[in-house]
C-alpha cells in the first residue's frame, strides 16, 4: 500500500468522491520509493482522477474488466473480495481498484511504486489546465497543414512513419519479428518505441507473447479505433488472459502491467480528447496546476508502456524510472510543435517554459546529462546481464525520436534554422548558440542524484547550477559505399541543379562522424544504423545552410523524414548479432549523431516555444495519429 506524502492531500469534491490534490507549488517531498511508504491507508479514500473520468464505466476500462472476469473464472473463494473490489471501483476510480487488487490478491500483485505513478498521472490528467501561448512569436511562424507546399514556413501533419517501409524488403524480412499485434503491417515507427526497448530484456522465447501484451498500449495511437486491428486487439487481449494463469511470474507480471498501461492509456485518451473539444490551449500554468515532484511521475505513469516493468523487480523499477522521465523529455523536445497543435497539456517542455527554463535549453541539459550517465551505466553491464527497462526505453527513444518520421524532425530541422539564420531578432541567434553548446550538470549521476532537484533547476531560468562541458569522444564512421552515392537521398527528388549538384558532392566526398561520451567499440561506431544517421543528419545540415535554396532544402528535408525508418529498420537488423551492452550503446551512439556539433531538439524546441504556430482544421484528424 502506498501512503499519503507530503506533497499530497486527500478531499472529496462534489459528487463526494475522492481526488488527489497537491499541496501549495512550494510542497516538497512528493517522490515516492519503496524506500519511504507510509503504513497502508483505507484505499476508499484515494481516487484516480477528478471529474469526468471520476463517472468511467468499467466497460471503458477494458484491462480491469478482464481481470475482474478473469478472477471471477477461477472460482476464487474469495468472492466478496471480488465483490469488495466493484464497489471500490464505484467510489474510487479504475487506477486505484488496480492498487485494491494488488493488495488483496497476491497473483495479481503489481509494483506498490508504478501503481502510485498512474494514480499520480492520470489524477493529473483530469487537473491541469491550459491556455495559449504567451512568449513572444518574434515574427516567427510555422503552418501545420495536411497538403503541404515546399514552403519554408509549412510543414505536414503528424504521421505513423510515411509508407516508403511498404516497399523496404529489409523491413519486410524483420517484421514479422517486430509485429506484436501478429495481423496487419506495423510501420517501423511504432513497431520500435513499443519492441524495440523489450529487446535484450524480454527471453526470445516469450517475445511473441509479450509484444502482444505490449502493442495493447498502442491505444496511444488510436490503433484500436481502426478496423484493421479490431481482430488483432481482441487477440493480443487473449493473450493477456492466457498469461494470468501462467505459472511464470514474469509473463504474469508482465500481463498485469501492460493491461494497466492500457487502462491509463483510455482513460487518459477521454481526457485528451476534452481538451481538443475545449480549445483553451496547450502551454501550462505551470505549478500552479502541478509542482515538478508530481511531473515525474506523471511522465512515467503516462509513458504508455508499462508492460516490461512488469517482468522486472520493484527495485528494478526504481531505479529505471529515471531514465524513463529522461526519455519523455527527449520525446517531448521533438514534439513540441504537434503537442500544441493537439492541446497536449502534460508536456514537459511546456511545463518548463513557464519559469523560462525551457527557452534557456535547461531542458536539454538535463537530457544530455540524463542520456550520457545511462550510457555509462550501459557501458558497465557484464555480459549476460539484463538491462534495466527504464534505461532500454531511454535509448530507445533517444534514436526513435529524430528517425522515426511521425515528428518529421529533420525537415522541421533545416527549416527552422533557415529561417532562425535569417531572422533579426536576438533571440533566434540565441536559439542556434543554445544548440551548439554541449554542456551537462557537473554532478549528475543516473543512479544516485534527486532527479527532482534536477528537474527544478531545468525548468526555472533562474537557478543556480553546476555545469562542465560534455564528455567528448569523436569517432570516424567508415560508410558503406552505397550509402556515398548523390542517389542514396538525392534519387527523383525534383530540386533544381545547383542545389543536386552541391548535395550530391558532399555526400560522396564529406567525412562522418559521430561524437560520443563514452568510448565507442569499431563495430558500434561503424554499425550500419549509426552510418544511416551520420547520413541524414549531416544532409540536414548542409540544408540548413542558406546556399540551398529554400524549395529544394524543404523537398529533401521531406525525403530525409522519409527515409529516416532506415535507421530503425538497420537497428532491428542488427539486434540479433549484438549484445544487449553493444545493441544498447549503438542506440546511444545514433541519438548523439544529433546531438553534436549541434543539438536537433534544442532548434526544435526552441523555435516551437517562440513561434506562431496556426494549423489548418482538420490537419492532424480528431487527435494527431493521422497518417500521410
């Protein structure tokens, strides 16, 4: 049972049901362990979310209904238990029945500290107001629209990935192992953020199985609202019965999890799409709505993939869980532009732009420090070790994020700092400085520092830190042939001659590397994954320079995002012929590929912070899963 901390208060609203509020932004404290839980309180007095996910019918919680009509099958003897656990879900909400569950059955004991998360993020959920953007645009602008022109100041909506993988027979030999839903095309997109971190924590033997479990978290997505996968939704939830009554704790757990993470991901979803119907906007209050202990785990609680958690320890858990937060900011600071589109009030780097953290890149500082001490805490695994998941999710995302085309970050990219490159202002000179300077906080340490107190000093400008420069390994990538002819990028792309001429004799004749804070095996270094994104990035780069002209330089940043799966699919590839510690740390070594000599996400997010950001109605469909 968890207790109630400092930073929390307990109070019925008006319908005399239970929510969860914080105390005055100045609280502190409210980071819970297994280290410091209180004696157990009476569960009926905690809900998991303010009006109106407070009136869920439990047929929208689809996870806890099949628990609860699993123990029902099993003619357990404890019927009034079952009973007990409905009408605690009546008074009390669905996040904390899953909690009365795990304390009343031992089979379906779940980790006291993730529980507490998704009460703490979905209660957030139902809280947190928005409103439009403050800062000042500076003259910058950015249209978001579902038929793009080459326009520097146009970009096309949120996508799963684009369809160039349909034609990828590299992808079409990998993706049966990659499919968790088992029935219909997965783009690699989606098939990575939710397989790829599994890999090397997950037995192959049970991998089917728990990418089943897994995909169900793909509701994130919209994936169960599409015809195509009715069937494979409804097999994935067969599987996850299948795994209850499995006498391996693992698979169990594993199950358990990942029908949370699906419940979380409904429930979040109906407040999601409250406030698109709202329009009130997605920039924060702040903590005035949330104080930063409660961002943590809000972040990890709506991670939207909670499923290998449970095949691992609660100590396993714990210390993860760091790395996770770590990853939703290094996602977030590439979504910044789509999450104000769709009303996201639960992003980080808009939380942090309240206190002016973000717009001083404290953020990124935060990630690169976070990033680089999971990397050295890789780069001691001993082999046959088993990662821990939030430090697999980390990495993951740190090389899904630019590549995986949804963010359309590399065309975003060169656009952004063209028109940064042009602009007048002192503040978008001070966007491209913030981008090259490779700082990390002095003392920081993955496993050991408060990451609270970190995440205070990166969302208030004025805080008063330690910071050195990053570590700084460089590493020449030796690249395949293929990948140094004009074609590789540049093939019926319709750009005028200077600007196919000038392209196709950088790539053929240009040196690449890749800077690295940890020392980096040949193999690793020259891996086929981290030669694709030495690659685009540095085409980005030359198009960002302002000899390419703008029409051609947003034509081949559309290619580039295009293209960008190719880094995930030479990933997927390579998987099966790697360790889990060189796998790991080749993922690392192609999120750094975009991090030096320039930081992507800083440009990303620092031009979407300031912006005029307008898009079209009907852009990015009901929510921001529309495909091109």
């Amino acid at each position: 049972m968890v207790g109630q901390s400092p930073g929390m208060v307990l109070a019925k609203d008006t319908d005399n049901k239970f929510v969860y509020q914080p105390h005055s932004s100045s609280s502190l404290g409210f980071f819970i362990t297994s280290a410091n839980l209180a004696p157990p309180l009476d569960d009926s007095n905690m809900s998991t979310h303010a009006a109106p996910l407070s009136s869920v019918d439990l047929q929208q919680v689809q996870g806890l209904s099949l628990v609860l009509e699993w123990l029902k099958l099993q003619g357990t003897e404890s019927s009034a238990t079952l009973e007990a656990a409905k009408a605690h879900f009546k008074s009390c909400g669905a996040i904390s029945t899953w909690r009365f569950l795990s304390n009343n059955f031992p089979e379906l004991k779940q980790h006291d500290e993730m529980l507490e998360d998704a009460l703490v993020a979905v209660a957030m959920y139902g809280k947190v107001r928005g409103m439009k953007k403050k800062t000042p645009c500076h003259g910058l602008t950015m249209t978001v629209r579902s038929g793009c022109r080459p326009s520097a100041v146009e970009i096309g909506p949120k996508t799963l990935g684009g369809k160039l993988w349909k034609l990828d027979s590299d992808y079409a030999a990998v993706a049966s192992r990659w499919n968790g839903l088992q029935v219909v095309d997965i783009p690699p997109c989606p098939a990575w953020i939710w397989h790829g971190m599994m890999k090397k924590i997950i037995p192959d033997a049970v991998m089917d199985e728990a990418a089943c479990l897994q995909m169900l978290s793909s509701v994130d997505y919209d994936m169960d609202r599409r015809p195509e996968f009715k069937h494979a939704f409804e097999h994935s939830l067969g599987v996850a019965k299948m795994c209850l009554s499995s006498p391996e704790n693992g698979m169990r757990g594993l199950a358990l999890a990942a029908l949370l993470s699906y419940d979380i991901q409904q429930l979040v979803r109906m407040q999601h799409e409250r406030w698109i119907r709202e329009q009130h906007g997605a920039f924060s209050f702040g903590d005035l709505d949330m104080s930063p202990e409660e961002c943590i785990p809000l972040a990890v609680g709506d991670c939207g993939g909670q499923g290998p958690y449970g095949y691992q320890n609660s100590e396993q858990y714990r210390l993860g869980k760091p790395s996770m937060f770590i990853s939703m900011i290094v996602a977030n600071s590439h979504d910044v532009l789509y999450d104000i589109c769709s009303q996201n009030r639960v992003s980080n780097i808009l939380y942090a732009e309240v206190k002016g953290g973000s717009l001083e890149n404290w953020h990124t500082v935060l990630a690169h420090s976070g990033m680089d001490s999971i990397a050295e805490r890789i780069n001691l695994l001993k082999e046959g070790e088993v990662p821990l998941y939030g430090d697999t999710a980390a990495l993951g995302t740190g090389c899904w994020a630019p590549f995986n085309g949804r963010y359309r970050s590399l065309e975003r990219y060169i656009k952004y700092s063209k028109l940064l490159k042009r602009s007048q202002h002192p503040d978008a000179g001070k966007i491209m400085a913030l981008s090259r300077q490779q700082w990390v906080y002095q003392d920081y340490n993955i496993t050991h520092s408060d990451l609270v107190a970190y995440w205070k000093l990166s969302i208030d400008s004025d805080g008063i830190r330690q910071t050195k420069p990053r570590t700084r390994h460089t590493y020449k990538v030796v690249m395949d042939e293929r990948l140094l002819s004009g074609d590789s990028i540049l093939k019926g792309l319709d750009i005028c001659g200077d600007c196919h001429g000038l392209l196709a004799d950088k790539i053929s004749n240009a040196q690449y590397s890749v800077t690295s804070a940890i020392e980096l095996s040949p193999s690793v270094a020259n891996a086929s994954s981290v030669q694709w994104a030495s690659l685009l990035v540095q085409v980005a780069n030359w198009c960002s320079e302002l000899q390419v002209c703008s029409t051609c330089a947003a034509l081949i940043g559309n290619r580039l995002d295009e293209m960008a799966y190719r880094v995930l699919v030479e990933l997927m590839k390579n998987e099966p012929k790697t360790s889990a510690k060189d796998f790991l740390a080749e993922q690392y070594a192609v999120w750094c590929s975009t991090t030096a000599p320039i930081s992507i996400a800083s440009i990303l997010s620092g031009f979407d912070l300031r912006a005029q950001i307008v898009m079209d109605q009907g852009a990015m469909g009901e929510r921001d899963t529309v495909d091109c």
